[in-house]
C-alpha cells in the first residue's frame, strides 16, 4: 500500500522531467504514480487504516495533491471492498502545491525565460540540467550578463572584480563553478587552453604570488641598477629579469633566507615551503646553477624533488648524512607520513629521506649554526662541479 510520503518521494523523483516539460510545452498531466499497492490484503485491519491514511491526504480531502480511483474487488474472506487502484496527480497545480514548490517553479519558469531571451543557445543546457537552473534562482540575470559581456570581449584581461558589468563586485568569484560550464557554450571564444584556475581558462588577469630575492653578491644588483640588495616582485615580473648566468640559492626559512652570508655570482631566492610550485613557469632558471636547501625532513626532500622535475640540474645542499650526523641532537619529531617511492633523489639522499621519515624526525634549517652553513655553502657554490648531488636516470624514476 502505497503511503502519502511514499508518493512524495515518487512525485519528486519526477520533478527533474516536470521541469524539462516546461520548457518544452510537452504535457506532463496527469501524472500517474503506479498502482496504489493493494494486491493480496493479508490484514485488512491494517490495510484499512492505511487507506483512510491515503485518502485523508488526498485531493479530496484536502482539496489539492493527488487523486485516488477506486475500484470495487470481491475478495474470499472479505467479500467485495471499495480499494484504491492508481493515485495521480491530475493537474499541474496539483502537483506542486502538494510538493510546496509553487514559489520555485514560479521562479524557474521566470528564470528559463530570461535563459530563453538572452541566451537562447543556452535553452538546451537549462533543458537538460533544469535542477542547476533552481540552484541558481535569482542570479540568471547577472549570470547571463557576464556571459554576454564576454561573448563581446572575450579574454578580457582584468580582474574579476572589474568587469564591466553591473553585479556585485564579488558576484564572478562567487559563481566561479556555474560560470564555467556557461562561458563554453554562451562564450567560447573566451575559453583558453590553461585550465589550472578559472582566471587563466576565460582570460582574466590573477594576483601573482610575490617571490622575495636578496643579492648576495652586491654586484648583482650593481649590475642590474638595483638599489637595494632584499626586496620582493611580483612572480610575472620576476620571470621577465634578466639574471641569467648566476647562480640561484633556495632556502625555505626566512630567517635563515635573511642571515645568507654573501657569496659570489649568487642570488638568494626565498620559497616560503613552496619553491617548486612558486618558481618552476621561470625559464631563465635553466641557464642558471641552482641550488636547494630545505629542512631535513619528508616534506624538505619533497620539495628538491618537485623543484627537480623542472629543473633537472638542482643541486641539494645541506641536505645530507654529514649535516643531520653533527646536528642530530637537534632533530625533533615530526607528523607521520607515508615513504613516496618515485622521488627524483639520489641514492644517498634518498636513503636519508627514507630514514627520516620512518623514524619521523626532522632537523630544521634554522637549526644548523651560520658558521657551519656558511662554509658548506662555499664550498658547494664555489665548486666547479656542478654535478656531483644530480640524481641519476634510474634515481630519478625509481627514487631509490
């Protein structure tokens, strides 16, 4: 026997194809829902109250919702008995006052319209995923005004905030989601290649992240008609500096970033835990020697790693057995990870990583003394032998 909550749930199941027939003009009503469930009554007491439940929900009792048609069946033990055989929702009114969706289809049908004006190669989308039309009640109209403003000015090259459109300032962030699956089919001259972030798929401009550098050679900065020796640009900016043919040091902590002793020829770049990602879009790098030094721990070798991928000749420094044996009393423990096999490390920096993280300690950076530092970054910038910490073909596929 079917339940009036059991009919809810089958009305809304078809809700999504109501919609749809909105915006075809295709009948929908009546709407039959099966059978009312009554085959073989086993306990007609039972029965009995459910279909005094049916019938005290329905239209015609409560004057709206679904109707029942009865029929009359002659059963052994029960003689004959007026039972429902079909509940149906006869008009669309019916159906969604009993679903308590007359606001919202209201305001779909509003909105399909607005679709249908503006955009009319939209209507087969809104069609198709009329649910994502409700999800989006009472935005279309600024929706469709950022997709018609860029179908006029594809790859507008600003940012999101200064479209000239009227909508609230944070309205394209907002809708980032929805604005991609329009923008193809409204706009599809403003769909680019890059889809790393929304900004570089529909040509808007992005906040660069800032990389910090310090010239650790005050010639550098001479030479280049720099004033300062610290100071920070954006990253497209950086990209477009002209300091090839040095040698390039990333560090990972800003106060050992800060305390870099001078060397010659070098360029500090300060990657704040995120070197790889920050600087790998850089070019001129390849140009360059660069080195590498970041805490000795999972997360440090990981970085080398990633940056590695980009740069195949990144030399780590500071990095090894000999520094973490004189400072091991300065280790501390570290969150648990998981060893990752295909790591482009060397043998002898893989073997370090490895054991650092099965015994979950790390060494930071910071930790090491200056004077220690110092020397072993001379001797590493210094050295003709660019080479001697590059991972091998194998390492470099294996991490082993």
């Amino acid at each position: 026997m079917l339940t009036p909550e059991q009919i809810q749930r089958r009305a809304l199941n078809r809700y999504p194809k109501f919609l749809h027939s909105l915006c075809t003009d295709k009948g929908f009503f009546p709407l039959t829902l099966f059978g009312a469930g009554l085959a073989k009554p086993k306990d007609f007491v039972g029965d009995r109250s459910s279909i005094q439940l049916l019938q005290q929900q329905s239209k015609e009792q409560a004057g709206f919702g679904y109707e029942i048609t009865w029929e009359e069946r002659t059963f052994r033990r029960l003689g004959a008995q007026r039972i429902p055989a079909t509940v149906a929702f006869p008009t669309q009114e019916d159906y969604i006052r009993f679903l308590k969706k007359h606001v919202e289809v209201r305001q779909f049908q509003g909105d399909f319209g607005l679709i249908k004006k503006e955009c009319p190669e939209l209507c087969a989308w809104a069609q198709s995923k009329p649910l994502k039309v409700v999800a989006y009640a009472g935005a279309w109209q600024g929706l469709l005004s950022v997709c018609v403003y860029l179908r006029t000015n594809p790859r507008p090259n600003c940012y999101l905030r200064e479209l000239a459109v009227v909508v609230d300032t944070k309205f394209i962030e907002d809708h980032k989601g929805i604005l991609s699956e329009l923008l193809p089919i409204i706009a599809p001259e403003t769909v680019g290649t890059d889809a790393s972030s929304f900004e570089s798929r529909f040509g808007f401009r992005t906040k660069q992240p800032l990389v910090r550098i310090r010239f650790l050679d005050k010639r550098i900065a001479i030479r280049h008609g720099f004033s300062i020796d610290d100071f920070a640009t954006p990253l497209d900016t950086f990209c477009s500096l002209p300091f090839d043919s040095n040698t390039l040091l990333i560090v990972e902590n800003e106060m050992t970033f800060l305390t870099l002793p001078p060397l010659d020829g070098t360029i500090a770049i300060y990657g704040a835990g995120d070197a790889a990602a920050l600087l790998g879009s850089i070019e001129w790098f390849n140009s360059c020697r660069v080195f590498y030094w970041g805490d000795l721990d999972s997360h440090g070798f990981e970085i080398l790693s990633s940056l590695r991928y980009r740069f195949k000749h990144a030399v780590s420094v500071l990095m090894d057995e000999l520094t973490f044996k004189h400072f091991s009393m300065f280790a501390v423990t570290a969150n648990i990870t998981r060893t990752k096999t295909q790591l482009a490390l060397n043998s002898s920096e893989f073997a370090l990583y490895k054991r650092l993280v099965e015994e979950t300690i790390l060494l930071e950076q910071e930790r090491i003394p200056n004077e220690f530092a110092t020397t072993r970054l001379k001797e590493a910038i210094e050295s003709k032998q660019k080479e001697t910490s590059l991972p091998t073909k194998k390492d470099m596929e294996f991490g082993s």
